[in-house]
C-alpha cells in the first residue's frame, strides 16, 4: 500500500514539473518574446517570426497574432514600405509565418525604396468567430442567378466577388475600386460583355449609399451584368462538386480567396472568357489578347488574377486541367496553392520547362504566356509607385505593354486617396479610366 502511495507521489512530482516547465515555457514566451512587439511601434530592424495556430485553433494567439499583425502593417505603412511575398510557397505552407526580416529589406525595388520582405497570413480572411462563408448557404431575395440565364457570349469578361460583405442589409456592394475594375473594363471592352457574379445574396438597393452610387455607375454601362451565384448550384455536375461539403473550403486559412480560385476555374470551364480579379484596370481593349492566355507575376511563377480560355477546343481542355490540378492539389493553408500555383503548374505541364524568361511571350499547345508587364507592370513590392506622387513618372511610364494594372487590393486597401487632393498615378488612372466611379467618391477613393 506504502509503496502503491510513494509511487503515486513520484508520478505527481512528475506531472507537476512537467506542467511547471510548459507554464515556464508560455509566460516566458508571452512576456519576453511576444510582449515587446505589443508596444506600440514594431522595430523593423528586428526579425519578428510569429507562428499562428491555426490547427491547434490556440484563440489567444490567433487574436494576439492578429493584433500584432495590424501593428506590423501599420507601422510598415508609415514607413513607406510595402511588401509581400505570394510566390514564396514553402514559407507559405510552413506555418503561416508572419516575418518581418531585416535583412530581406533589398534592393529590388525599382524605384529606389526599400523593399520588406513580409509574409502576411491575412488572418483578417478567417474571422474567429465568424465564418466567412455564411452567406454561401443563405437563400434571400438576390439577383438573377447566373445559372438561370443563357449562357454568357463565349467571349465575355468575369469578375467574381466572394465575400460576405455584399448581403449586408439585402443589398449587394462594391466598393469604389472594385467598381473601377468594372468599369474601366466595360469602357475599354464595349464589345464585350461584363459580368459581376456576387455569390452573397442581395439585390442593388437605390437607397443612396455610395455603394449603390457606384452601382448606377457602372450600370450605365450596357455591357455590364450583375448576377448572382449559388454556390453549390454552380459546381453540382462539375469535378469539385463536393469541395463545400467536404468542409475543405470552410476550413481553409484564406476561404473567400480559395472560393474565388475555385469559381474562376470553373466559370471559364463553363462559360470560358476572360477572368479578371476586382483590383485590376483595365487600359485597353482585351479583344486583341490570345484567345487562351495566363500572365506571369514574376519570371519564375503565374499569377491567376487574368486568364482567358476558350469555351471550347484548347481553353476547355486547359480549364479541365485546372480544375483536377485543383481537385487533385487543394490546399487550406496556402495562400496561393490554389490559384497562381495551379496557373503556374498549367505552363510548365503544356510548355514541358519549369518557368523562365525563355518562355515569355511564347505559346506552348495553344497557351500563349505574356510576361508580367501585360498586367502586372507594377509589382506588390512596388505598390508605393501607385500611392506616391514622387513615383508617377516611372509609375506612369511602364505601361505602354500593359493591357491593365493590378493593384494589389490585399495589400492595398488600407492606402487612402482624397479625390480632392491626391495626384498618385493610382489616382490619375482612376480619373481616366473609370471617371463615372470616381465622380462618385465623396472624399476617399
Ligand atoms: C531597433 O533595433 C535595432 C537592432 O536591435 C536597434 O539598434 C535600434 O536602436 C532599434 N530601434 C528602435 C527605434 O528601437
Ligand atoms: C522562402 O522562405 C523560406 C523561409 O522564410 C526561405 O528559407 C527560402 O529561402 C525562401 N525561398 C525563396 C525562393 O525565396
Ligand atoms: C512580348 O511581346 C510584346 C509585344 O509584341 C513585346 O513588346 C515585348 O517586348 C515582348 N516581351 C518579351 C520579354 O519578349
Ligand atoms: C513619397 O516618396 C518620397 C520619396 O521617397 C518621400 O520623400 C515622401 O515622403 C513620400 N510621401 C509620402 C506621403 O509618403
Ligand atoms: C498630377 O500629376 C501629373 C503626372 O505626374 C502631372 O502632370 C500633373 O501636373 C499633376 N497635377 C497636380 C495638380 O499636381
């Protein structure tokens, strides 16, 4: 029995150091390593590498890593610098780390600014408590669905928005740049089609909010169509019909992104046509692109915010492709697994090389790949080029091959323009190409 008692307590003192050391180990780390970054400034010379618990759904670090995060973008803002990494796909998959690495502060920037090397995790995507794609399921009053109408012309133009910010009050949105992607593309492309599939629910509400003034504006324009899009309704008889239930999407790090990934495959499956992100202008007419196009991002990877397939013929089988890489590949946690890297193992599978500069411009089986100026003039490393007036010369001047520009709405957003008073090329484009939109800001564009 005494025996029985000693051995009892041995275990307890060994449960109990145990439990000292992890508790050691968690103030120790929350004080002398999480803490200072609290303050209020974010000392970019110092290597910050936070890691998110997004499998062990840790909510205190979640929270604490959001916060430091915004501390991080902020500070960064004010400092001039911007930068992201979206090709870096171990880093991505690693943990989603955020880090902030002085010594990737380089000179590859091409207009004299430094350049930070920062891995945003985006956890504003996935809110705690929320989930943010709520709205998929949600069957209210909405605009014609998209798979009721006759199929769109073989060559129109798709944006996809698929957040849930549009059902707010029954009414769907946009907000004053992704109305700008619309229109400059409607202006641009009048032979064309535009079409904005909303996959929240809600109608266009007239009730006078900005909102619905960049609506009218851009239904002024005769080629552009607003519809909605039931999501499952959409992919039941396709490849990733099961992608919602399987509960993979709702769970992934970035769903509203993966969502959009998955909706551009598919709608140029479809429909095929030209898909375009919301943060893009478009500078000129897209009817002279090659019927079946990608664009690089950077001399080594493919973005997916434009790509034009056929509906038929090549582009069907290069959207068919897409969709079992998709199928075949969905990841929750990488950012761009699912979009830019199904894009770019596209080129190297129908252009048999891994990606350089030999294949700019060329066309392999039917897939022509343009290099990163036709829409990608300014890098997200570069952004400050649209927001700074100092950059509009060099800003101004790289777009000559340009069919549009991307302006990085991720990284973006949060940069305002005053339409009273700003003059960033960001601005001046604006101005030009959708005026009707930006006569419609009261004071920020
Ligand atoms: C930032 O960190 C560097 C290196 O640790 C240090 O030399 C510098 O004084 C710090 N700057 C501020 C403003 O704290
Ligand atoms: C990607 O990020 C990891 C971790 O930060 C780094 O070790 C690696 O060198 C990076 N790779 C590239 C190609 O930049
Ligand atoms: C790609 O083609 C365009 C248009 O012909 C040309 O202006 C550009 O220099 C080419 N780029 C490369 C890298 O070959
Ligand atoms: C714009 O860039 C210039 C040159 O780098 C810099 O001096 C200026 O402070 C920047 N302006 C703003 C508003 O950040
Ligand atoms: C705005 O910038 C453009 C291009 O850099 C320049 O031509 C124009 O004079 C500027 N306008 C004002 C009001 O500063």
């Amino acid at each position: 029995m005494l025996k029985l008692i000693n051995f009892i307590i041995r275990r307890c003192k060994q449960i109990l150091i145990v439990l000292f050391v992890i508790s050691a180990v968690y103030v120790i780390t929350i004080f002398y390593v999480m803490q200072p970054l609290s303050k209020n400034n974010v000392n970019i010379s110092n290597t910050y590498t936070i890691l998110e618990h997004v499998e062990t759904g840790i909510n205190h670090a979640k929270k604490y890593f959001h916060h430091v995060s915004t501390l991080i973008r902020q500070d960064v803002r004010k400092q001039g610098l911007l930068g992201m990494d979206t090709t870096n796909e171990s880093a991505a998959v690693l943990t989603n780390v955020i880090s902030v690495t002085p010594k990737s502060v380089s000179d590859h920037s091409n207009y004299g600014t430094k350049r930070l090397n920062i891995i945003f995790p985006n956890v504003a995507e996935r809110q705690f408590a929320t989930r943010p794609l709520e709205c998929y399921s949600i069957h209210k009053e909405s605009l014609s669905d998209i798979s009721d109408i006759n199929s769109p012309k073989s060559r129109s133009i798709f944006f996809l928005e698929t957040s849930c910010t549009s059902h707010i009050k029954g009414r769907i949105a946009l907000t004053s740049r992704q109305a700008c992607a619309v229109e400059s593309a409607a202006r641009m492309n009048p032979n064309l089609d535009v079409y904005v599939l909303f996959v929240s629910p809600g109608i266009v509400k007239y009730a006078g909010t900005e909102s619905d003034k960049f609506l009218t504006a851009i239904l002024s324009y005769k080629n552009v169509k607003l519809h909605h899009l039931d999501f499952k309704r959409y992919l039941q008889d396709t490849p990733l019909e099961d992608i919602l239930e399987s509960g993979k999407l709702e769970w992934s790090s970035f769903p509203v992104t993966h969502a959009s990934d998955i909706l551009r495959f598919i709608t140029l499956w479809k429909y095929g046509g030209i898909y375009m992100d919301l943060d893009i202008v478009t500078l000129k007419s897209l009817e002279s692109l090659a019927p079946n196009f990608v664009v690089l991002e950077t001399f080594t990877h493919s973005a997916a915010g434009v790509i034009g397939f056929t509906a038929t013929g090549d582009g069907h089988r290069f959207a068919e492709f897409c969709i079992n890489d998709l199928k075949l590949n969905f990841r929750g946690h990488s950012w761009n697994q699912n979009g830019p890297l199904v894009a770019t193992r596209l080129i190297e599978s129908m252009c048999k090389t891994k990606i350089t500069k030999n294949i700019l411009n060329k066309t392999c089986n039917g897939l022509k790949v343009y290099p990163p100026e036709v829409f990608y003039p300014i890098s997200g490393f570069d952004l400050v080029a649209l927001f700074n007036a100092s950059f509009n010369g060099a800003a101004l001047n790289v777009l000559s091959n340009s069919y549009g520009i991307h302006v990085w709405n991720t990284l973006s957003k949060h940069l305002p323009i005053y339409v009273k008073t700003s003059n960033v090329s960001y601005a001046i484009l604006a101005k030009k190409y959708c005026p009707k939109v930006f006569q419609k800001c009261k004071t920020l564009f």
